[in-house]
C-alpha cells in the first residue's frame, strides 16, 4: 500500500510542477525584462537564398566529390582501370587533388598511404559548411 501511495504522491507533485500558475500568481511576479541576446551567426547571416544556394550547393558539391574519390579508391584496386576509357573523367577529377597529398606522404610498402588525410580533409570541410548554416539561437 505504501509504493502505491509514493507513486500517486511522486505523480501528482510531478504534474503540479508542469501546471500553468494562474493569472493572480502571474500578475503578482514584477516585469523582468532579459538581457539583449547576440546572435552571431557565422558567415552569412539571416535565411536568405543566398546563404541556401552557396552552402546548400558547396555541401552537394562535396558529398559528390567524396563519392568521386570514394569510387576512384576503390577502382584503384583494379590496375587495368586506368585504361577504360569510360572511366578516365573520374581520375582526370580526382589526380589534382590526391597529388597535393602524395607529395607529402609518400607511399610506403607499395601502399598509397596519401587517400587518408584526403579524405579526412574532404569530410573536415563537409562538415565545416554543413556548421557555417547551422542556427546558432539553438544554442544556449
């Protein structure tokens, strides 16, 4: 009988704590007015087209490109695939930018170790623009 009295007590305090106050209670509590928020939003403030269209097609532009590369690390297990001519766009997109990264680490055991910090670089920068429109009010 008594876990079922703790129950009843712990439910009814718990709904009293979510109830509205009514209005004799409201009117009595002096006006405080809160201290002036700043919103910084971090590059292009407000929901404009323009915010929609740079950073909603730069976060397009790089989840396709990291499928690109993503294809081009998988191709380069086959040798013979640099030779179809249907897949040469895909290296012809994909040599400039996996060269920055193999003039720095070279390849070691006959493994091309340089894919790593290109993709870490390229999934560091989806998700810097996916954070450039995030709405920084949600935070607080």
């Amino acid at each position: 009988m008594s876990a079922r009295v703790a129950l009843l007590l712990f439910v009814a305090s718990s709904a009293a704590a979510f109830s509205v106050p009514p209005a004799s209670v409201c009117s009595r509590r002096p006006h405080v007015h809160a201290p002036p928020t700043t919103r910084v939003d971090a590059v292009i403030p407000g929901d404009s087209v323009a915010e929609l269209v740079v950073l909603g097609g730069t976060a397009n532009f790089l989840s396709i490109y990291n499928i690109v590369l993503t294809a081009r690390i998988l191709l380069s297990w086959f040798p013979q695939s640099m030779s179809v001519p249907i897949l040469q766009p895909l290296f012809i997109v994909t040599e400039p930018f996996l060269a920055l990264f193999r003039g720095l680490i070279p390849p070691f055991a006959g493994i091309d170790f340089s894919l790593i910090p290109a993709l870490l670089l390229l999934q560091a920068a989806s998700n810097s623009v996916l954070a450039l429109g995030a709405d920084l009010s949600l935070i607080q």
